[in-house]
C-alpha cells in the first residue's frame, strides 16, 4: 500500500506542479493537501486495523444508514457543493468531503453481514433474500446517479454482484438482476447525450479529436511518448494542460509518458502483489462473514485500479474513478486506508482462528 502511496505522491507532484503554480501560486499545493490526507488515511488505517471485524458487523446497518443520509445531504442545496456539473461533495469549513467514497466501503460491510446472516436461505435456493440487498442498492443506486456519478455506480453493481456470487447466491438470479441493470444503463447513457458522446469517442476517439476523444487521444499519446523507459521524471508534455485531469484520473498516463513501460509495470505488478497477498488472507478466513468481507475489501480496491487503468488505456469508456492510493483525491486515499485497516483486522482475527 504504501509503495503504491509513495508513487502518487511522487506523481501528484510531477503532474500537478504547473497547474498548481498558475491557479494557486503555490507549485506544491496539491502535493500539501495529498500529504495531509496521507496522515488522516493513516491514522483511519491505525484506527481500522485496531478494530474487531464484529464491530463492523455489528454496526453495519447503521454504518449504511449513515450513507444514505450523506447522499442525500449532496443534493441539498447550501449542503452539497457542486463542481464540473457534478453535485458530489459535502464542504466543511476546513475541508471537503465525497460520500461515495464512504459508501463504497458501508456497502461492503453491509452486504458482507447480510449475506452471511441469511447463507443458510441462500443455500436453499430462495429468490426472497436476494429482494432486501437489491432494494437497498436501487435507492443508493438512484442517489448516487442523481449527483451524477454513473461511473461509481457502475462500480458498486459490479462489486456487489462479486460479493452475490460468491456468498452461494444462484448464478441466474443475479444475471437477471444484471439483465436489468445493463438495460438501465443503456437508456441513462442514450438519454443523456454527453454520455452518450463518452461511448461515441470510446468506439473512435478519431472522429472528434478536438472534443469528446480529446482526453483519450492525449493519454494515448502519453502512453506513446513514454515509450519502453519513459521521458523522465518531471518531463512529461501532457501534463502541461493537453491531458485534463492528469493528476487524477489519468494520473497512469503521466506515468507511462515519464516512466514509460517499466514504469506502468511496476504500478500494475504492485496491484497484482496486493490482490494476490489479499487473496490469501481472505481464504485463510473460515468464518463465512471475514471471508466474504475481506473479499469485498481486496475487490474494493483492486477492481477500482482495475477500471482506472482500462479506462486510461481506452478499454473501456471513461468513468471518472480515481486510481486506487496514486489518484490526487483526500476523500478516496482515507477510505483506500481505512479498508486495507479493516483487511488488517479481518486477517488478525482469522489467525486467532487458525491458532485454536
């Protein structure tokens, strides 16, 4: 975690010192708050890896409570604050807040108690559980996509359709389920027609390269100009205003561009060492619930880089997820933290198991 961590803040500086230097006069200023949230997620990592998974599994309907009032706390006005044509954030006096982040990590919890609570039904083969989990997830769903935010949407079917499957839930019932969602999807992107444009320059990024395949096209050339070992540190062009948001969402093209392939692999062999050392530990986990849970842990993380580097790469269209303890972004690397804590506290106990 905190080589990936290390990279970011390496890279939120190379990426973001011009911008910063011309909007804030200050070349370090997103590198000062990133650093600021690196203490916060570490004391929330401190915190969380203290903890008995039980108190999380206790508390997980409240802890899902709290992130539906969040949600709609956004889309009040004089509450929520609104940036980019996004109304995603939560301003405090002294910083601001992003719910979804939060809710990311209450579902986990959430569903990871409540699919275990109900296993012995689910292995009956009832449809019946499957009804309270995929209301909770419509109305977190539908606030979430009033912001809007599809892409963390998006996110969340996909998690919690991993967690429906491996808790034993019938294959066909959440294909059904899945049937739906993609038919949803489809009518919010055709109905809206920026997104509908998203998936235009998706298929050919060429055919607008001055608007909606702008931002593609860039990290394409990013990629391209890195080549095998990269231009060197701090040498990125893209940077200088031809990538938007490259020290967020596209922060993995500037480190193609500066690090090149060997650079992009190591990042990605770092994910892949986190998923496969997480992956141990869930299955070192016999009780259902730390199993499962530490599985939506490792997924919540791993699954996000995983849709940062497709969308980067131009795999899939663009969805505005951060990348995983890289992306500059306060909210995001406190959460990222508290749920490697809580993967932490997840494989503490299960070793206590394995020892009696």
């Amino acid at each position: 975690m905190y080589a990936l961590i290390a990279i970011g803040v390496v890279m939120i500086y190379s990426a973001s010192a011009v911008l910063a230097e011309l909007t804030y006069r200050q070349a370090a200023y997103f590198l000062w708050r990133q650093l600021f949230a690196i203490v916060v997620g570490t004391a929330a990592f401190s915190f969380c890896s203290s903890l008995h998974p039980e108190q999380a599994r206790r508390h997980s309907r409240l802890l899902i409570g709290i992130a539906i009032i969040f949600l709609v706390l956004v889309l009040l006005p004089y509450v929520g604050y609104s940036a980019g044509g996004a109304r995603r954030w939560l301003r405090f006096p002294f910083f601001s807040f992003q719910p979804v982040e939060y809710v990311k990590l209450a579902v986990c919890i959430y569903l990871a108690d409540y699919l275990t609570r109900k296993r012995k039904v689910i292995l009956e083969g009832s449809a019946i559980v499957f009804v309270p989990p995929s209301l909770l997830l419509l109305t977190v769903g539908c606030l979430i996509l009033a912001q809007p935010d599809l892409g963390s949407c998006f996110f969340l079917l996909m998690i919690s359709g991993i967690m429906f499957f491996l808790s034993g839930i019938r294959f066909w019932y959440i294909a059904l389920v899945g049937i739906f969602a993609a038919a949803g999807f489809v009518l919010l992107i055709v109905r809206a027609p920026y997104r509908l444009h998203r998936v235009i320059a998706y298929l050919d990024p060429w055919k607008d390269p001055q608007g909606n395949g702008f931002q593609i096209i860039q990290s394409f050339l990013a990629f391209g100009l890195g080549g095998f070992k990269g231009v060197g540190l701090g040498q990125s062009t893209q940077k200088l205003f031809y990538l938007p948001q490259s020290h967020t969402d596209f922060i993995f093209s500037i480190i193609g561009e500066e690090l090149g392939f060997v650079g992009t692999s190591f990042v990605v062999i770092l994910y892949l060492a986190f998923f496969i050392l997480g992956y141990r530990m869930a299955k070192r986990c016999r009780e259902p619930f730390l199993r499962l849970f530490a599985f939506s842990l490792v997924m919540l993380v791993v699954l996000e880089a995983l849709m940062n580097l497709l969308v980067a790469t131009g795999m899939i269209p663009t969805k505005g997820l951060p990348l995983p303890f890289i992306s500059y972004g306060g909210t995001a690397i406190v959460f990222h933290m508290a749920a490697v804590g809580l993967l932490v506290a997840v494989d503490r106990e299960a070793s206590r198991y394995a020892r009696e």
